[in-house]
C-alpha cells in the first residue's frame, strides 16, 4: 500500500488476488487463525469509484467462499484517506454498504484512528452500529498513538 492500489479493488487484478487467497489459506490453515484480514485498496480513478467497488465486492466473495471450509472469518476495514488517498472503502457507512452485497459473513475492523482522521464519531459509530464489527482497534489521533494522548476524547 506504499503508493499503489493494492489488489482486491482493483480490476484487472482479480488473478493476482485469488492467488493471495491461496496463500493466505494455506498460511491460515496452518496457524489456526481466527481472522484474515484483506485490505480493500484504493481507487485512484474517482470516475471509475464504481466498477473498482464492483470488484472489491467478487473479490471478497471468493475469499468468503475459499474460506468457508475453515473456522477462519474474513475481515475488511475502512481506511482514511488522509494517509491513503483514494482507499476505497474509508467509513463504516461505505463498509456496511459493502457486506450488505457480500454473500457471506463478512466482518469488518473499527479503529478509532480511521474514524477521528475522517471525522467519525467513534461513540456514536459503535453504539449504532456495534453489531457490524468483528474487530476493535483503539488508538488516538492525529497519529496512531496510545488513546487519550491525543485529539479523539
């Protein structure tokens, strides 16, 4: 992600990813895993915002599925854009958008520093929404620091 647009959003791409899976399954399999974690990516192409989702959306339903056979979950997260422009995926509103066309469980990541970069509330995020996250990741703004040393009350 140093700069790049990763694989699961991007078309074009979708062989590259499929075979990430393969390696993550194997990886996952052998460490007994609770989750596997697979980064959307980025859409650096705003006019084509619709097709990458469209892609992102396959992409995790085949990992869905390659996973399916193990007791390992598959997450996603929203990621700002500050320090990732174009990450297509960048609120819990766009992610729960995005397991809502997903067939299968998807689970998605709350990091509070994602949230207060993008001007989320992250009290408000979680007691509405609490039941759409698998994961929580607390660390305070404006860097990933320890909570209550910076911005994010």
């Amino acid at each position: 992600m140093s700069g790049g647009e990763g694989l699961a959003c991007v078309p074009g791409k979708q062989r590259q990813f499929r075979d990430s899976v393969a390696v993550a399954l194997e990886y996952a399999d052998a460490l007994q895993v609770q989750w596997v974690h697979f980064l959307a990516g980025r859409c650096v192409d705003s006019s084509r915002r619709a097709d990458y989702l469209n892609v992102l959306v396959d992409n995790l339903n085949y990992a869905l599925d390659a996973f399916s056979g193990l007791a390992t979950g598959v997450v996603f997260e929203p990621i700002n854009r500050r320090d990732f422009p174009g990450f297509i995926v960048s609120s819990p509103a766009q992610a729960r958008e995005v397991i809502a066309r997903v067939n299968g469980p998807l689970g998605c990541i709350f990091d509070t520093l994602h949230l207060g970069v993008e001007g989320i509330d992250p009290v408000h995020e979680i007691t509405e929404h609490a039941a759409c996250f698998t994961h929580l990741q607390l660390a305070d703004t404006p860097a990933r620091q320890t909570p209550g040393t910076g911005t994010l009350d």
